[in-house]
C-alpha cells in the first residue's frame, strides 16, 4: 500500500516512481478523499500505459473542484509531449 497524507502530500513524481517500482505488482494507493489517487491513476494510464487523455479526463469529470485538478493534469502531460 502506498498512502498519501495530509502531512506528507504525494507528487506526481513520487507517485510515478512509486509505480515504476511496483510495476510487475497490483498496488493499492490511498488518499483520505481518493481525489489525488483519481488523478493520479488516470495519469499513470496516459503516460506509462498508453491510454487516452479525454479517458483520463472523464475519470476527473466527477471530481470535486475539476477545474483545479485539469490545470494539474494540463500541466503534467505538457511534460510529456
């Protein structure tokens, strides 16, 4: 398990480290209102296991603050393009 807190917030270059570390292995990620695991696991399928960005982003469409967590994502995929 890999847990996020409050205390210590997850990135997404932690997360993704997190993930290519445990990639042959099922991992269960938790996050207390489960909006950073959302994106984060949507960002993962993107990047790492070639999925669609309009996927990810209906992933987000029910999110809490969507507008909030589009601008990070936005930024993140910037990245990789």
């Amino acid at each position: 398990m890999i847990a996020t807190t409050t205390s210590r917030h997850m990135t997404w270059r932690s997360s993704e480290r997190s993930c290519a570390a445990y990639e042959d292995q099922d991992i269960f990620v938790h996050c207390a209102a489960n909006v950073r695991v959302t994106v984060f696991a949507a960002l993962d399928r993107v990047i790492r296991q070639c999925g669609t960005v309009e996927a990810a982003r209906a992933t987000m469409r029910d999110l809490d603050r969507p507008d909030v967590w589009r601008t990070f994502v936005d930024g993140v995929l910037d990245e990789y393009r």
